[in-house]
C-alpha cells in the first residue's frame, strides 16, 4: 500500500481537486473574455435602470417625474423593442452566407433608424422633465447621467451628501 498516512492522502486530494477547480475557472474565465458574447445577444445596448431619474431630482418632484415616466412607458417599450428587432434581423443578415452589400447596408440602416427613435424619445421625455426644474435640480440630474456614461450605472441611491452640497450652490 501506500505509505503515506490516511489524513496526508485526504489532504492531498482536497488540495488537488482545488487547484483542478481553480485552474478550470481560470481557463473558463479567459475564454469567456476572448469570445465575446454570442451573436444575436442585447449586450451592446441597454436601457438605464429604472428609477434612477427619479432618484435624481429632491423628493417633493419625484411624483411629477414618475407621471412623465409613465405617460412615456409604451413608446420606451416601442423603442426598446424596434431596437431589439433590428439587432436580431442584422445578426440574422449577418449570418447568411449569401449576404449582399444591399442587405447589410439596408440591416445597418434600420438599426440606425431604430437607434434615432430611441434617442428622440429619451430626448423628448428629458426635455419634459427638465423644463420643470430648477437649475441646481437639472445640474444634479446632468451628473447623474455623466456618471452613468463614465462608469455605468451606480448601485443604492445617491450620496445625501452630495445633494445637500447641490442645494448650498447658488443658482444661476
């Protein structure tokens, strides 16, 4: 048999088996990095978390923001839902082994158009909520969206401390 104690035998196989499991998420890990997501998937675009215009602006103006919210909601799920549509009929285009340059340029079009309508439509519900605000408010919401593009989108609400600051600014 072996000379090795039975608890050094145990050992050694606890400490092989977890080095075998480390190594396989390693190698899981950089494959996943390497291939990118599979075609098809909406990983490039996505929609803001829900919620975070309203946690944006003071307290007394969230219920004015949730009505604009939900006035727009049908035309945000229209536009989502084009955008989708598009992706998946050029990742269909794309796909095909007998694509024509007319096929690709008409599946980017469309991708652009619905990719226009989404942004008209953000656009024009932000144009609705902002007008309302006061400046140190529409400021407030500006950084929120340029945090959310620098280092996308932020866990919990925002820091109190940094909305009492706001209110100390001076208007303009």
């Amino acid at each position: 048999m072996n000379t090795l104690p039975r608890s050094i035998r145990w050992l050694l196989g606890v400490l092989i088996a977890c080095n075998v499991a480390l190594i396989s998420f390693i190698v899981l890990m950089i494959w996943a990095r390497t291939h990118g997501p599979v075609v098809g998937t909406e990983s490039g675009w996505q929609t803001p978390p829900p919620g975070w215009l309203q946690e944006s602006v003071p307290p007394e103006r969230q219920g004015e923001v949730a009505e604009v919210l939900y006035r727009h909601r049908v035309a945000f799920r229209d536009r989502v839902l084009e955008v989708r549509a598009a992706r998946q009929n050029l990742a269909r285009l794309l796909a095909d082994p007998a694509l024509t340059r007319e096929q690709l340029e008409e599946g980017f079009a469309r991708l652009r158009r619905a990719d226009q309508a989404s942004s008209e439509q953000a656009h024009a519900t932000l144009s609705e909520v902002l007008i309302d605000l006061r400046p140190a408010e529409r400021m407030r919401v500006v950084r929120q969206m340029m945090m959310r593009q620098q280092q996308g989108p932020r866990r919990g609400r925002p820091d109190p401390r940094t909305d009492a600051r706001d209110d100390r600014r001076p208007t303009q």
